[in-house]
C-alpha cells in the first residue's frame, strides 16, 4: 500500500519536473487582460488584444514558442522582477521611474492619453487646444496646464493606479485635485457612468472603446496628452539582467515594423495606426 | 531586503492604520446595534419575523465579503434610480460604501453570537428574577442582555479580529486603507516583500491588542 503511494507521488513529481522544463523553453509574456484595446479577454476568458496578437508575431520573429500569463495591473513589475514571466507587453509605457526598475525594448505602439466625462458635463466645451506634448513645452503648454487647472480645481478625478496617468495627476502641472485610483480600467469606467467620478484620464483609446461597448454616453474634453509624466511609447518590459532577451525582443520589433506587422495589427484593434 | 524602504513607508503605512481603525470602529458599532437587534428578532416566536432575521444572517454569513463590497458600491451605482434619490448622497462615497458592506457583514454574524448567547442563559436566572417580583422588561435589559454580553465575549473577540483583516477588502473600492497604501507604495517601488512585511506587522500588532483587550474584559466580567 505504502509502495503504491510512494510511487503515485513520485510520479506525479517527476511528470511536474517535465511540465516544467517543456515551459522553461518558452517565453512567458505577461499582460493585464483589462485594457481594451491593448489587451483584454473574450466572453470565453482567452486573452485576446493588439499585445496578444503582436506578442505571438513577435514570438516567431524571435523563433521561439511563447506562453502569455495573465497578471493583474499593479502586481505586473514586481511579477517581471519574481521571475513568473520573462517580459510584460500591457500598454505599458516607457518611463523613467519604471526604467529603474526593469529594461524596456524599443517602443512598438503610442497612444495619447485624455480625460473624459459624462455627457452634460460642466467641464465640456472646455477651451484647449487639440493637443500638448508636455516634453516640448512652451507657452501654449503652460496656457493649457492653467486651464485644466482651474476647471479640475475641487473635481474628483479617477485613473487606474500605477499608471502614467497617475504620475501626470500627482505631479502637480494640474494643482491639487481629489484623486481617486482604481485596480483596473474598468472600475474607472463603471465609476464615471455612475457619477463618483467626475471626470476620468486614460489612454483615450480605453474611453472610445468602453463608450462603443457599452453605450454610454462617455465624451474626451480637453486636449490630448504626450510626452513628459506620459512616457515614449509603449514598450516590452524586460528584467534588467536578461539582455539576451532584450536584443531578441528589439529585433523582432524591427523587423515587425518594416513588414509592417506592426502597422497591420495596431488598425486592425485601435481603428487606426497606433504604432510607432 | 530593502530596510531603508521598510522604514521610510512605516510612518505613511501608521497613519493609514488609522484609517483602518475608523473603518472598523465605526462598522463594529453600527453592527453591534444591528447585530443586537437581530438576535431579538431571531428570539421572537413570530414564524414571519424569526425567518426574516434567519434570513439575514443566512445571506451575509454565506457570501464572500468581497462579493458584499461590490454589490454595494460597483452594484448599486449602476442602478439609475438610486442615483437621483437622497440614498446617493450615501452611495456616492466609497467610505459609507464600505462601512454598509461592513457594518451589515459584522451584525450578521454578531445576531448569531448574541442568539447563541441568549439561549445559552440558565432559565433559573430568568425565574430568579421573576420570583423576586422583577418585569419581564427589566429583566431582559439589566439580566438577559449583561450576561449574553459576556457569553459572548470570546466568540466577539474573534469576530472584531477577523472584521479587522476584513477591512483590507476596503482598498477595492478606492479607499486608502492600510493595505490600500502598501499597495500604492508599491506600485512606485515595486517592492512587495518589503512593504507587506510591514504592513503585515502592524495589522498583527493591532490583533495582538484586540486580543489582549477582549482578555482583560473577559477577567473582569468573569463569572467567578
């Protein structure tokens, strides 16, 4: 009897051991799962998105087989770091607080960011122009700031944690405003419908899409964000040490973008050509 | 191990404490009250009125506290109609958000440690008083409802200590609780380890406290 047990528990280790180094051969890419269009999962819970679809064309560029891991939002970089994966394609952009922490491959993808609001809103028909870039600056740029910060002066702003978002609202180029942060973009969504929010900033993607999801009547006001607190672009997140990967990853980058893979699948999830 | 970063978060990681400690003061007072009233109505023999108390504690003893918190502030706020009545004033807030969510989770389990206790009363006592000529009134108030209290201290102990690690839940709904600020700490630092080890301690110092206090209660209302 015992026998039978000692060689049930073996077995069943030794064929772990097996699972695990047919895996080891494959790169593990993490991603939210929450971040239409980037990346988000499909009424049957596979992981569907332009990062999903990018991150296999990259895999066979590279000539390896990849595997992608779903990973909360705010767990993401420390998950990098602890080994659960081995790079992190999330719509996470290239910032210099982040690049502390780990590498990034060159960009693949841009996105602006903006607010938005309820339809009715005081804060519509607010008067900026179309777009800043906060890394060049300018009078224009201060202008706008100043606007911005008077009309979300007292207003309860919402964004998800740990975003470049985030760092743009704590840094003080809008004064002070009730912030409010949330897990996943989702419950941003959910709670400026309802009214606890009274405007939001995301990647303006996310409010289009969520607004064509859901119906609601969710409108951009404001100019459109780049630049400074907003990153360069959306990269592959990759452990410091693993320079290996890196140079692969960046490879494969490059010759996705002159096949024009890049350029292809970005139209087909964002409606237009967010690479870059 | 980053011991400077364990060090620099534990100020900002205290003054969140307090923040959990209204949060589970506040809810802990509002569900002992709904708690009580409760355990009443499950003592009641009107059939209506026993069931309906059942029912109650049957509900948000078997749903996850989580499942609680969303339904109350994600849940509710989708609901149109709420949002143009008096109740959104309320609603609005993730903080009265939380503390419904808390305060109706703790009264269900408080109404069966009071019931329990209630039952568990010696009918001598309750004919002690009756023979001494004592109101049904007045011996429920100054006899039932004291030593239902302290049957119940133990068990209450309990319930305060796990309503306390209830109250990270807190965090989901956008309020900076203890564990809502460990995690923003760490969502610049990228250091988990560190700042939950941190975070873990003082939510075990603040058990080690309630724990203590529950004791010295139950000495100095022991029986004997």
């Amino acid at each position: 009897m015992m026998n039978i047990f000692k060689k049930t528990i073996f077995s069943v280790l030794f064929s772990l051991l097996i699972i695990g180094n047919v895996n080891a051969d494959k790169i593990k890419i993490g991603t939210e799962g929450a971040y239409p269009p980037w990346n988000s999962k499909d009424a049957s819970g596979k992981l569907i998105g332009f990062e999903v679809e990018l991150a296999y064309t990259l895999c066979r560029y590279i000539g390896q087989q990849c595997e992608i891991v779903e990973q909360d939002w705010d767990g993401m970089i420390p998950a990098l770091i602890m080994r659960k994966f081995d790079a992190i394609m999330a719509g996470m952009s290239i910032t210099a607080e982040r690049q502390k922490a780990i590498s990034f491959s060159q960009g693949y993808a841009d996105e602006v960011a903006s607010l938005a609001v309820m339809k009715g809103s005081d804060l519509e028909g607010m008067n900026t122009p179309e777009g800043i870039n906060l890394t060049l600056g300018g009078s224009g740029v201060k202008k706008t700031l100043k606007t911005l910060t008077g009309a979300l002066a007292g207003k309860t702003v919402c964004t998800q944690t740990a975003t470049i978002h985030q760092n743009f609202l704590e840094s003080g180029d809008v004064g002070k405003i009730n912030l409010r942060t949330y897990k996943t973009q989702d419950e941003v969504n959910l709670d400026l419908a309802s009214g606890r929010c009274d405007v939001a900033l995301a990647a303006a993607v996310a409010f289009t899409d969520y607004a064509e999801k859901s119906g609601k009547p969710v409108v951009l006001v404001g100019p459109t964000f780049s630049g400074g607190a907003f990153g360069n672009g959306v990269g592959v997140g990759i452990r410091k040490d693993d320079t290996e990967l890196l140079k692969a990853f960046n490879k494969a980058i490059e010759k996705a973008r002159k096949n024009g893979d890049i350029s292809r699948i970005a139209t087909k999830w964002f409606g237009f050509d967010a690479s870059m | 191990m980053d011991l400077e970063l364990m060090i620099n978060s534990l100020p900002k990681l205290l003054s969140a404490a307090v923040i959990t400690l209204k949060l589970l003061s506040v809810s802990l007072i509002i569900g002992l009250f709904i708690g009580l009233f409760f355990a009443i109505l499950r003592l009641n023999k009107n059939i209506f009125i026993n069931r309906f108390a059942y029912g109650y504690s049957y509900v948000f003893r078997g749903t996850p506290l989580l499942v609680q918190i969303f339904i109350i502030y994600f849940g509710l706020g989708q609901i149109e109609y709420l949002r143009s009545t008096v109740l959104w004033v309320i609603l609005k807030e993730p903080y009265w958000c939380a503390i419904i969510a808390f305060a109706l989770n703790t009264g269900a389990y408080t109404s069966e440690i009071l019931r329990s206790a209630f039952q568990t009363i010696k009918p001598g006592i309750i004919e002690a008083g009756k023979s001494l000529g004592i109101s049904n009134k007045v011996i429920f108030y100054k006899i039932q409802i004291p030593i239902a209290i302290r049957q119940s201290l133990p068990a209450y102990g309990n319930e305060i200590i796990l309503m306390m690690k209830g109250t990270s839940l807190a965090s989901t709904v956008t309020i900076m609780d203890l564990t809502g600020v460990a995690k923003y700490i760490i969502s610049t630092t990228f250091k988990p380890i560190e700042v939950f080890i941190v975070a873990g301690g003082i939510y075990l110092f603040m058990t080690f406290i309630i724990h203590n206090v529950i004791k010295f209660l139950e000495k100095k209302y022991s029986f004997n």
